[in-house]
C-alpha cells in the first residue's frame, strides 16, 4: 500500500497521512494531483480529477472562492439564465468538486519545491507532497490604492465592466486607465451609461491604435487627461470622483455613479518566481496547452490568461489542465 519516495517519505495513494520519521513533527500528505487556487479554474479542474479518481486537493487561497466572491450578479455564466450571484456560483463549483471527491482546505499555499519530484507544496500550517500541480491562483485587479477606494468596492467601484457594465444604465460612468481594458471597457460601457469619462494618468494612450480610434470617435466617450483619481464620495453609494491634474495638483469633482478601474492585473504568481517561467509582467508561460516549464505542473486561468479572463473561460482551462493532468499521469504510470 505504501511506497518509498526519494524524499524518504512514506507514499500512499489517496489521502493518506504520513507520518515522517526522524526530526520531523509537521506530518504530510501525498496527493495525485494538489490545485493551487480556487476560482473557476481551480475548482473545474477539481471537479474533473476528482472525477477521473485521482486523489485531489484543492487549497483554495486567502479568498475561497475568487473574484466572484467579491461580485454581484453573473448574468454571463451558461447556465443559469436569470443570472446567478458570484458567491453561489462559486459555492456550487466547490461542492461539485467535493462531491466526487476532493479535498479542500481554506489555507494559504506559502512556497512550492517544483525542483525535484515528488513537488512539495507548503501552506501556514501544513507541507504537501504531489504527484502533479495545477496552478489556479489567479490574478487580482491593481487598485488605485486611495483609502475610499475599498469603501466604495461593490458600491458603485467595479473592476470588471463585462460582468458588472449593465447595472450602469443611465449613470455617468468613469473608466481609469490608457491601455486596451479602459477603452474596450469604455466603448462597452457607452452602451449602458448616459455618460462616459475616461481619466488617465498621462496625455497619450498605451492602448492599441485600432482600440484609440474607436474611442476617440465614440462621441459619448470624453477624456480627462493628465489627471489621476484623487477621492471618492458619496453615500451609501459613489456620488462623485474628485480628479487630480498631475501637473498643476489642481483638483476637480466630476459626477459619476459607476467607476470602472482598468488599470491593468497583476498575477498571483509571487510564489512560483524562480520555479516556473514566467513572462515579463510576471504570468505564467505555457510551454503547449496547459503545460508550464516544469514537466507536471500545469497552469489555468487568469494567472496565465490575461487576454479573456472570464469565469467561463477560467473554468475552461481548468477542464483542459485536468484532462492534460490526467493523461500525463496515466502516461507516466504506463511508462512506468
Ligand atoms: P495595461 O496595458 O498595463 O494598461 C494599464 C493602464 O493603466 C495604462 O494606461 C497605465 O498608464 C494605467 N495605470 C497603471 N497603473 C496606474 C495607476 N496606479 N493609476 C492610474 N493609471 C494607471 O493593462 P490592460 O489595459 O489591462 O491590458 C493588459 C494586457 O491585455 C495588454 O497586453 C493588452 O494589450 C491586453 N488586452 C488586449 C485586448 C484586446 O486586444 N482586445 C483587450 C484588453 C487587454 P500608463 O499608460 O501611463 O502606464
């Protein structure tokens, strides 16, 4: 039932907990496949190892959950055609995993060994040891990082203009950001908002120059240049952003009952630095499909994907992880 492994440990298949011998009071356990993350991706993926009988454990993060956990509605999501609210989509994902089989623990993946098989994964309290890796942690929104800015989230601040543009309707909007995501989420938002405003921090866009004209041309897009988001105020809701021109420091309030922050994500990729590859802005690069640099570890969702980064898309990469999970392992074990 057990085997050793080159780390000297004892290995069982399934959720086994082994006790390791000398020194050692932390105990670990083995695993055929340890998902790091718990968004669409993670939780997809789980659903299908656990699924196919593989011995699965997801960690799902500081946010059980994701993103969604932070959204209202998902009226994107196929399936639920009146809509669905983030927090019960994501807790149905989470028992669909369960269901066939999956472990999840509400903990905090600290540093990964991706150098040596079997991989070590280290969370606060516990050292984990697995066959294969799927990473799913995701990326997070930048923030602008002004203290109203986490009073006003859900509030009339949004981060997402796909999933949250039509509870705008009729609001003047305001979009921060000069790259491709503020002026495709601005030219969206002209759909829904009676107004919309684009401030950016410079005079002259990053975005590309097919996206520039669009939105230069839109005559219901208007651009604040050279000034940055100084305040929000409001109520119970966001009223008003105050404005603040870089060069003068002069500062102006502009109404607004939606503000989308676009200014660019950052991926939860600080842990895997010096194991995986990862490409300039720090997401993980895929060797084919949803392989990543290391023979085993496998990536899916946004912490790869900067380009889609919808629930609907992230879960479906983390089908595709699993199924190249699975068959690497079945490989390997036929190999064997
Ligand atoms: P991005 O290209 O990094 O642009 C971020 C924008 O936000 C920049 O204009 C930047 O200003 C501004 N910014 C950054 N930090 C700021 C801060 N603290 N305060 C105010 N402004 C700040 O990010 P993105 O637009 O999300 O695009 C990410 C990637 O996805 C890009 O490679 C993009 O091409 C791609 N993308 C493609 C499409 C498409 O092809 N349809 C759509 C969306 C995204 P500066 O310009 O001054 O640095």
């Amino acid at each position: 039932m057990f085997e050793t492994v080159p780390n000297g440990l004892l290995r069982g298949h399934g959720n086994v907990t082994l006790y390791l011998s000398e020194g050692e009071s932390s105990k670990k356990k083995y695993y055929d496949v340890l998902i790091i993350g718990s968004g669409p991706a993670g939780y997809t993926a789980g659903v299908y190892t656990s699924r196919a009988k593989l011995s699965t454990l997801i960690i799902s993060g500081t946010l059980p959950g994701g993103q969604l956990m932070t959204t209202s509605e998902v009226e994107n999501y196929p399936g639920f055609p009146s809509g669905i609210f983030g927090p019960e989509l994501m807790m149905n994902m989470r028992q669909q995993s369960e269901r066939f089989g999956a472990t999840i623990i509400d903990d905090e993946v600290i540093k990964v060994n991706f150098k040596k098989k079997q991989f070590t994964i280290t969370t606060h309290s516990e050292t984990y040891v697995a066959e294969s890796v799927i990473v799913c942690t995701g990326a997070s929104p930048r923030k602008l990082g002004i203290p109203s800015e986490q009073k006003f989230s859900g509030r009339g601040v949004s981060y997402c203009a796909t999933c949250d543009g039509p509870f705008f309707k009729g609001e003047d909007i305001i979009v921060v950001g000069g790259g491709d995501t503020a002026l495709e989420e601005a030219t969206f938002l002209t759909k829904f908002g009676k107004s919309v405003k684009v401030v950016h921090r410079r005079d002259s866009l990053r975005a590309s120059k097919i996206l520039q004209e669009k939105a230069l041309e839109n005559p219901k897009i208007e651009f604040v240049w050279n000034n940055v988001v100084s305040d929000i105020q409001g109520d119970k809701k966001i009223a008003t952003v105050i404005v603040k021109n870089i060069a003068s420091s002069k500062e102006m309030p502009l109404n607004a009952g939606g503000l989308f922050v676009a200014i660019g994500h950052e991926p939860n990729t600080s842990i895997f630095k010096g194991q995986l590859d990862l490409d300039d802005k720090g997401y993980v690069l895929l060797k084919d499909y949803t392989r990543t640099s290391v023979e085993g570890v496998f990536a899916a969702g946004d912490v790869h994907d900067h380009r889609y980064r919808q629930a609907v898309t992230a879960a479906g990469f983390g089908c595709m992880a699993a199924i190249d999970v699975e068959r690497w392992l079945s490989e390997r074990h036929i190999k064997k």
